[in-house]
C-alpha cells in the first residue's frame, strides 16, 4: 500500500507553490527518516525518554502535513512512552517504516 500526500491540498493548507512544498516533502521525508532510526535504537535500549520525543517529533510534522495515520501511531507511541508502558513499540515502529517507504507526493 502506497501512502500519497496530495500535493494541491496541501498547498491550499499551507499556502506554498509547488517549488516550497516539494521542497519542505524532501526535508520533512529525510528528517523523518533520521527520527526512525534513533526510534529503533531507543526502542532497542527501551529508551522511554528517546522513544517520547521521537514520536513527538513526527506526530507534530505528519500532523502538519495531513498524514493521520503517522499522527495516530506517533500519538499512540508517545501516550505509552510518556508513562513507561511496555507495548509492542517495534510494532508500531514497523507501521511507521511501512508509510515512509512508500511515501510520496502527488
């Protein structure tokens, strides 16, 4: 399953041109990227702190550029950190990787 961002929607919401939204896509994929792979290892070390503000980190991005499920699992890793809760993170950590590897902007 690919996850598309509809380019038009999000430039009504956030008023940009194409040339600004491609360009906040590109850095917004990449930063991502770099949040999953301290995700993993805090989830590895059961880091509850890393883990927190990782998932704060993407919720507050994905929620900006309209991707709810990357909010909902962000909200829902976060609520559990928060309070040391011993979930399937790496679950919810795959989930995530799923959307991002398919991720792309239309």
């Amino acid at each position: 399953m690919a996850y598309v961002i509809s380019k038009q929607t999000l430039m009504q919401k956030l008023d940009f041109n194409e040339e600004d939204l491609t360009l906040i896509f590109k850095v917004f994929v990449k930063t991502s990227q770099d949040i999953l792979k301290k995700l993993a290892l805090a989830i590895e070390e059961n880091d509850y702190k890393c883990i927190q503000a990782c998932a704060n980190d993407l919720k507050g991005s994905s929620g900006n550029l309209l991707l709810d499920d990357v909010y909902m699992i962000s909200k829902e890793i976060e609520s559990a950190s928060k309070v040391e809760d011993s979930i399937d993170y790496t679950s919810y950590y795959e989930q995530l990787d799923i959307i991002f590897s398919t991720l792309t902007l239309e």
